[in-house]
C-alpha cells in the first residue's frame, strides 16, 4: 500500500505550516473564488454560511461511489454542510444550502471532533476517507489531520469538490491530498450563471483541474482495485446538455491527461429549486448517455468509470 500523502507531511513538518497559513485565511475569508472577506474567525459568515467550525450533516461507509474507491467495505464520506457554488440542481441541496440546512440537523465540530469521525470510518474498515463537499472548510480538514495522524489514520485522504475550488487554496493541499476528485460540471458562463450564479465557473474548474493533475498525476490503481493516488473526474450529464459536455471532455484529453480516469455520470433529476428552469425539469436520456461516452472515447478518454454494467447495457439496449 502507498504511503498517505499527509503522513510524510505531519512527519516533515508541512502540515503545521499549512495549517497556519490556511487559518490566516479565514480572517479575511478568500478560501474559494467566491471571496466574501468576512472574518470567518470571528464568527462572520459568507455565501457558505460556515463560521469557524465546519459542519457535518452525516458520516458513513458509502458504496454507490466508484468501485476504485468503494472495495469491499465501503468509501468513507463525510459530508459537510454548505458550499461555494449552490447548484439549484443539487441533489443534496437540503445540506448544501443556506436557506435549509440548518434545519437538517448539521453539527458543528472542532478539529479533534472531526478528526475522530475520520479515525471512527477507518475502523469500519473503510478504504478512505472521502470528504465532500470540502471546498469552503480546507482549513478545519488541514486543522484535524495532526489529531486523526496521532489517532492512526492511514488510508488516503479524498477531496470531492464541485470543482469551483481557487488554485491559491489547492496549493494548502499539495503533499497532503491523496486522491482529488472533482466534479466538472458547466463548460458555459452562461449556463453557471444561470445556475449557480457564478460565470467564472469554466474558467475556475480548469484551472483547478489542472493544478490537481500538477499535484498528483493520473489515478494510479493497486492490486486490490482501489486508488491509492491520483487525479478522478465526474462530469454530470444535463438535459440537452451535449455541446458542454462535448467541450468538457475534450478539455479533458487535451489539457488533462488522455489516461484521465472519467465517470460520466447519467443520474441527473430535477432536485432542488430545478422546476424553476423548465429545460431542467427531465432526466438525461439514454442517448445522451451514449452520445457522451461516444464522445469520450472519439477523444481517446478510455479510463471510464464502468461499475454498473447492467446500467450500461440497459443505456445500450434501450431505444
């Protein structure tokens, strides 16, 4: 087994200094692009509405994530609540959301509080700790390792962000994150306007996704299955959304990697504040599926995320 990234770092003495220097952040917060300026140590609070504490809403071994990260045991996540880009189709938008997630019953936690949920999934005998949604709380999660280090924690360290994270707060994780796993989602200023208000999105997420593959290269694989190391990206499929993910996957190839590892995700429904779009109000379509995974490969993108296969021959039969 690779040796987890952030060991060597609590060992050399880089995780204290990124400690510090994320802390400093969060008194004149520009942690994500968003940058709202608010003194999140003195309990002001920005878009994400998460203070000095991040906020858990649940924690467990997950299985319905990639069978690299899944195994026999199960991926553990952490989910935090709050975000920096607020989809209006998350599907988790109860917790992500300022206007509802405190009513879902989001628990505030200190370093050693959390650093205890990661040593707690370990000892489930999950294969990692899968932290989503992180963009907004780099700082608490650099701010627990050293406890969760001292607990014994070892398997790798997931980072599973909307892909609208500043490379200023992705160069706090070099040497500390495991495996980067992004979603790249809006290739169109436009459509991340409309809906995540945040046109600077596409450019963001590729320069995201760039520094990512700086830090940690393609997805490196074990014996067992499992990733051990690396760059993994998910692309939501929206509804007549073809022209954007033909512009995503391209980038990918050409300015990623051709041996990027790719789940092409089909599982969109309208959730959230959706049915306020009407071009958001169905499904994806079994040939958008196949028109993107076309896609992909016309590219020469062959590492695709093919954990259900009866889904795939479903999308493949089906009319």
């Amino acid at each position: 087994m690779t040796t987890s990234s952030y060991l060597a770092a609590a060992r050399s003495g880089l995780l204290a200094e990124r400690i510090e220097a994320s802390r400093r952040l969060l008194a004149d917060c520009s942690l994500c692009p968003r940058r709202c300026k608010v003194d999140r140590l003195q309990g002001q609070l920005g878009l994400c509405r998460t203070g000095v504490k991040a906020e858990i809403a649940s924690y467990g071994p997950h299985f319905g994530e990639e069978a690299v990260l899944v195994g026999e045991h199960g991926s553990g996540t952490i989910f935090f609540c709050g975000c920096s880009l607020l989809c209006v189709f998350c599907q988790n938008y109860d917790i992500s959301h300022p206007d509802h997630m405190h009513e879902s019953g989001c628990l505030a936690v200190d370093d050693r509080q959390l650093a205890e949920v990661m040593v707690e999934l370990q000892a489930q005998g999950c294969h990692n700790i899968n932290l989503v949604t992180p963009s907004h709380v780099v700082p608490q999660i650099l701010a627990a390792l050293p406890f969760a280090v001292a607990g014994g924690l070892r398997v790798p360290l997931i980072y599973n962000s909307s892909g609208y994270d500043s490379v200023a707060a992705l160069s706090l994780l070099d040497g500390i994150v495991d495996i980067y796993m992004p979603d790249c989602k809006f290739w169109s200023a436009d459509s991340a306007r409309r809906y995540a208000k945040a046109a600077d999105y596409p450019e963001v997420a590729r320069m995201a996704l760039q520094e990512m593959q700086r830090q940690v290269g393609d997805l490196q694989i074990n014996g067992q299955g499992l990733a051990e190391h690396g760059l993994l990206v998910r692309h939501l499929l929206m509804p007549g959304g073809g022209a954007e993910t033909d512009g995503i996957l391209r980038f990918l190839a050409e300015q990623i990697s051709v041996n990027c590892y790719v789940n092409i995700m089909d599982q969109y429904r309208p959730c959230g504040r959706a049915d306020a779009f009407v071009e958001l109000g169905s499904a994806v379509s079994a040939k958008e599926y196949r028109q993107a995974m076309q896609r992909a490969e016309a590219y020469g993108l062959t590492r695709l995320d093919r954990r259900d296969l009866a889904r795939l021959l479903h999308h493949v039969l089906d009319k």
